[in-house]
C-alpha cells in the first residue's frame, strides 16, 4: 500500500504553490547565459548557481540532449465575412495548407466560417517565386477532436505552403503571462532551433549562448539532440483531479540513430545524460518505451509523473512551471513531488524568476 505521501502525488491539487506575480519573468535574461542556476546534487540544501557556471556541474563524458525545434511564427490574426476579427493560433498542419488551429472564442467559428488573414506589417507582403501573397483568405472545413480546434483551410497559390509566407502574416505566439511587448522574436527561440514546427519554445534551452556550447565541449561535454515539436500537448492544463486519467494530446517526436548510438555510448562510459528541459526528457523516454532506447519518429501521447520508471534521463535542467502543469508532474517523477515543492519554495524565497523567460534549475542523478 502507498503511504499518504504517495497517494497525493496523484491528485492534480497537490501540485498548487503561490507564486508572487511579480517573479513570473517578462523578458528573457540577457545575456541569456547570466540567468540564475538551481542546483540540485544531493540530499541536501540546493546550491545558488549562474547558468553560465553550467560546466562546473557537468562531467567530461556526460552527453547533453537539447531539443532542436523552431517556433513557427504561429499567431495569426483575421478578420471574418461578417466583420468580427479574429485570433488564431497554428498547432499543426494536417493537409497541405490545412491546418488545426485554437481560436479565441472558437465557438463562434462554426463550419463554412470565411476569414481573411493580412500582413502584420502591411509595408511587408511576402513575395514567393516573385508573387505577391497579399492576403490568406481560409475557410472553417472542420472540428479536431483530440483537440477542441477547428480545421482551417487555407487558399493560396499553387505550390506555396503557408509555411513558405507565414514570417509575413504571424507574431510569435509568446505564452499569456507575457504582457510584456519588449521582448525580441529571436529570443523566443533557443540558439540551437533549425526544425520549424513547435508553437511554444522549448524554454530550458533559452539559457544557452553559443560560447557556453563551446565551453562545455572544450570541458569535454558531448552534445546531442532530438526534435520534439511543442504543441498543444505540453502547454495545456491538467483539469482532472485524478492526474491518472488525464490523456496527453500528441505531439511529433524524432529521435535519431544517431542520437541513439551518441547516449549508448554515454552510458556505457560511466557518463550522464542530461536532458535540456521536459521535452528532451518526453522525447527520450517515448523512444525507450520498448525497453530500451531505439531510434523514433512519431508522435508521443507518453505522461510522465510520480510513479514512473526512468529508463534513459540521468539529469534534467528545466525551468521553473506552472502550477498543476503535467510538466511539473514530470519533474517531480524525477525527484519527488514534497521534495520538488520545497525546492520552488526555495526559488520564491530567493527571488528567482518563473516560466518561460525565468531562471533555471539543474537536477544531477545524485539529486
């Protein structure tokens, strides 16, 4: 039988921690390098870290997994037959050039809904191939199921993919506990992004510089990566109290074999893998369901939380999460739930910044 300990650890109210509003981060650190470090290596108290100070944690022979997506400018807005104007949010393309998207108040977006899309800057219409795409006019086609979204067609020339225009027509689709306007597009994408895909940044990543990449190679630190595609699946709450029952919507992972044969090789070494934040952490464990690890490309509808046997991650760095977010459940499968709230009271009592723009904290196997 589990203890009282354990048998919170699968109720979603559990996971609840007052944060000052004033510590959720607006704008990213810069340098990126210069935001503070939580690290956590034993039993006893954390240790007070600058990110940049990362190779000192580290070991010559540990292997660190990053996640390569790239934002897609995915937050759109429109205008519709009848005149409303409407918000749109990009999850995933399901056809060419239709796509499942979120809407504000999507209830009012039925099936047969016309919307015209214009240019963010006006000044700035995308040129492909030499034509001018001066509009993206879309009609509602359709409901997603898995997601509560609507299936949104969109009309453009023959051979041009939305993706091809879409730098013209969407704003990065920064989180809503961003009010803040002062941030930059490029710091919403880690130094590392070339796989375009995701609609939310893969933050633990943010941290990096690429003369921090250099120094942990020179201390002997090997890199590798995987893509996992940050959708819907990540960010939206947990809204069952029995966290058991919640069901993760999916979302497309690659795991190659290369990556594969790089943490092999770790292993078998004696050294760490150390996962860049929850989505490596989600990536990783996915391509290991069978056993062990093999190389991957799907998607994943894996949840990790208390109570889950790790068969590849030794060490995470993530950033600090929302209350009640399956990501929090994920870090505390790692390191206990009790024992991951004292750590965020810690945080808070220290002043760290929270979410996505935040400081972060690194979890070493002896944690």
């Amino acid at each position: 039988m589990c203890d009282e300990g354990e048998r919170l650890d699968y109720f979603l109210t559990s996971y609840d921690y007052e944060l000052p509003a004033e510590l959720i981060a607006q704008t990213p650190a810069v340098p990126r390098d210069s935001s503070r470090l939580l690290v956590v290596e034993s039993l006893n108290e954390p240790q007070h870290s600058i990110f940049k100070d990362l190779p000192q944690w580290l070991k010559a022979g540990d292997l660190l997994v990053v996640n390569n997506t790239k934002v897609l400018p995915a937050r759109i807005y429109g205008q519709k037959s009848t005149g409303g104007l409407v918000e749109i949010l990009l999850l995933e393309e399901k056809q060419h050039n239709c796509w499942v998207v979120l809407a504000k108040r999507g209830r009012r977006l039925p099936i047969g809904t016309q919307i015209v899309f214009k240019p963010i800057q006006m000044g700035a219409i995308p040129l492909v191939d030499g034509v001018a795409i001066a509009t993206l006019p879309a009609v509602v086609v359709g409901q997603d199921e898995a997601t509560g979204g609507r299936l949104l067609q969109f009309t453009l020339p023959p051979g041009i993919s939305l993706l091809s225009v879409l730098d013209g027509f969407g704003e990065m689709p920064l989180p809503p506990y961003i009010t803040s306007k002062q941030s930059q597009p490029e710091q919403y994408q880690t130094i590392y992004a070339e796989s375009l895909g995701a609609v939310a940044a893969p933050t633990a990543g943010l941290h990096f510089t690429p003369e921090l990449l250099a120094k942990l190679q020179e201390h002997g630190v090997k890199i590798a990566t995987v893509t996992l595609h940050v959708g819907v699946g990540t960010f939206r709450p947990v809204e069952v109290e029995d966290i058991t029952t919640h069901k993760m919507h999916g979302e497309w992972i690659e795991v190659s074999a290369e990556t594969v044969e790089q943490i092999q090789a770790t292993k078998s070494s004696g050294g760490r893998v150390i996962g860049v934040g929850t989505t490596v952490a989600r990536s990783l464990e996915s391509a290991a369901q069978a056993g062990e690890i093999r190389a991957f490309a799907g998607k994943t509808q894996l949840f990790i939380y208390p109570g889950y046997q790790w068969r590849v991650v030794d060490g995470l760095i993530t950033n600090f999460h929302l209350p009640r977010s399956s990501l929090m459940m994920m870090v505390s499968s790692l390191i206990g739930r009790e024992r991951l709230l004292s750590l965020y009271r810690e945080a808070i009592a220290h002043r760290y910044r929270f979410y996505s723009f935040g400081d972060a904290m690194l979890i070493l196997p002896s944690g």
